[in-house]
C-alpha cells in the first residue's frame, strides 16, 4: 500500500458537498501524496514532537494554491495497537500519527482533512479501522475525532520517551528502527547517554471501516472527555 494507491490521482480534493455547505476556502484544501523526507521536513519543523514516527506507512501533503501548509502521516502506531479488536492484526489497522496544519488555514481545516483522508482510505484500501491519540499534555482532547464521530476507547498506557539530549523526544519504536535498539544497557554500554522522559497517557479514538467489526473492540466505548473550565 502506498500513498499513491491512497489517494488514486495527483490531487485529491474534496469534491463531494456533504453536510453544510463550506467556504470556498475550505473547498481549496488539496491532499496529495508526498515523499516521507518532505513530511519529515513539515512534520520536524512545525509539529509539537518535531518527529517523524518511526513505522511511518503514508504521507500526504495539505496544499492550497500549490503551496504546502500541512502535513499527514499513517503508521503502525503503538506495538499492538491491533489488538484492541479481536482477532486483527496489523494490516487491518493504521494509526493516524502526526497531522500538523499551518495556522493560516482557514477554521474547521482538519476537520475537512481528516474527512477527505478516511473516505479515500475506506475506498482505496482493506484498512479496517483506523486509531489516533490526542495529548492532554498539550491540551489536546480530540475535537476533530468528536465531530468525525469516532468512538473514545479512555486514556492509553503510558510509555516513556527517549531523551539523547538533542531536543528531541522519541518514542520506542524510532528508537528502535534507527538504532537496532531501544535498550537502556544497550546504549550505556555503547557510553550514550540517554534518559527515559515520563509520557502523559493520551486519549483514544477508533474510527471502523467496516461496521460489522465494531462488536469486536474488546474496551468500552467511553463519554467524550470534556475540556476543563
């Protein structure tokens, strides 16, 4: 499966006039696929994370007039995120896992984002359900996975961050897939010096593809969380 494959032409925009009408602006969002080194670059830059998951699967662009002001990316996600439903694995599942947006779109963007992504997954692969997390941490609960409809599945275990002392935060699986390991002996004895950073859990969404698979997420379906006043 590629980004290619995702989105079935160069530009894919959202054509269908569902729900209320929207602006012209929000009709001028074009998603295409683009290189993992250009995501990278976006995502590195303007992200809160300034990283590039590692098990990164697809990457798309956000364009208005040709000119990119965002950036999309699907991958596996947590190790055996799949297993919150029975009997998947991990071709049924992708996991949305940076979506960075430049503050000059216009209002109700990811909304619109997200909405042209999961229609053109749900066409073009045999992705059954898709997961994302909101950082509470950054004062995120998962607005636009409300409006979307996703189900809340509660709040995810916490897994420290790796800290090689360059600003950077990284997850397990990057750490992994860079150094071969992610290992604390394993870099202490290679004289690295690394520290495990203390990750806030984050909150859940699933979205299903397929509906008949509903009945088989094996956590509760949760009240959306609410921000504080």
């Amino acid at each position: 499966m590629s980004a290619a494959s995702v989105i079935g032409s160069t530009t894919f925009h959202q054509d269908e006039r569902r729900g209320s009408n929207p602006t012209a602006a929000l009709h001028s969002i074009q998603i295409k696929p683009v290189p993992m080194l250009i995501a990278k670059q976006v995502i590195e830059k303007n992200h809160y994370l300034h990283s590039l998951p590692g098990g990164t699967k697809l990457t798309f662009g956000v364009f208005v007039a040709n000119s990119i002001k965002g950036a999309i990316v699907f991958g596996a996600g947590p190790q055996n995120a799949c297993c919150l439903v029975d009997d998947a694995n991990s071709k049924d599942c992708l996991t949305l896992t940076r979506l960075w947006l430049s503050d000059e779109m216009p209002a109700n963007s990811e909304s619109r984002v997200i909405a042209i992504i999961t229609r053109s997954l749900r066409k073009n692969t045999s992705i059954r359900f898709l997961l994302s997390y909101a950082d509470p941490s950054q004062g995120h609960i998962g607005i636009i996975y409300q409006a979307a409809g996703w189900l809340y599945i509660g709040l995810s275990s916490s897994m420290p961050l790796f800290d090689f002392g360059d600003g950077i935060l990284r997850h397990s699986r990057s750490v992994g897939q860079v150094f071969g390991s992610h290992s604390i002996e394993h870099f202490a004895r290679n004289g690295v010096a690394v520290k495990l950073v203390a990750q806030s859990p984050k909150h859940r969404y699933i979205h299903f593809f397929d509906s008949s698979w509903r009945s088989r997420l094996n956590v509760p379906v949760l009240p959306y969380p609410k921000k504080e006043t």
